[in-house]
C-alpha cells in the first residue's frame, strides 16, 4: 500500500454541532436541526460556522498551490468540507467536471 504523500489536519471532517435539547428527537432529525442551529451562528460544542469556512478557504489555498505545483492533486477528506472547498475554487475559476452525491462520492475540478 502507497501511503499518502502528505496529510493536512485542516482537511479533517466539520464536527457535527452538539446541543443539549430538552426533547428527544430521531437522529436525521437532530441531525438537521443542529447543522440549521449551526449554520445561524449558534456555535455549540463544535468549531463555529465561520471558522469552519475560514478552514476550508485555507484548505482550498493549499490544495490551489499543490495543483500548481503538481497539476494533478488527490484529496480524501469529508462532505460538508468538500462542499465549502468545491465552493471557493469554483469561486476562484475552476471549473467542475464531475460531481457523485453519493456516499463515497467523487468530485473532479479543474483550475
């Protein structure tokens, strides 16, 4: 097995916000709610929503300096991060040239 060339701790997945709610609710249900709780600024036990964006705009830096130096880059790391970098380098002018939803999803750009 090949291991990594390099790994990179701001690519590590967004903590899914914990609050504590007087109620009981089903898990796709808490799960909602706390991202929405989350996303409005109500930071509970997690890295804030801000913070969170700030992180994957500097993942996204990194990963735009590595395909420059490189051309192709290889990156395994988590949904919701991916969707905030898949953001800015769309922003930066990339382009998107495949996109699976599913779970163990791929995403290709192009600078």
């Amino acid at each position: 097995n090949k291991r990594p060339s390099e790994t990179f701790n701001v690519l590590r997945e967004i903590t899914i916000p914990h609050y504590n709610l007087p109620f009981t609710l089903k898990t796709s249900t808490w799960l909602y709610l706390n991202r929405v709780l989350w996303t409005l600024g109500i930071k509970g036990s997690s890295e804030s929503y801000s913070a969170a964006k700030k992180r994957a705009i500097t993942a996204s830096k990194q990963l735009i300096k590595l395909a420059v130096e490189h051309d192709k880059v290889v990156v395994v790391s988590h949904g919701y991060l991916n969707f905030f970098i898949r953001r800015y380098l769309l922003k930066q002018g990339w382009c998107l040239k495949e996109k699976s939803s599913c779970y163990w999803g791929i995403t290709r750009l192009k600078s």
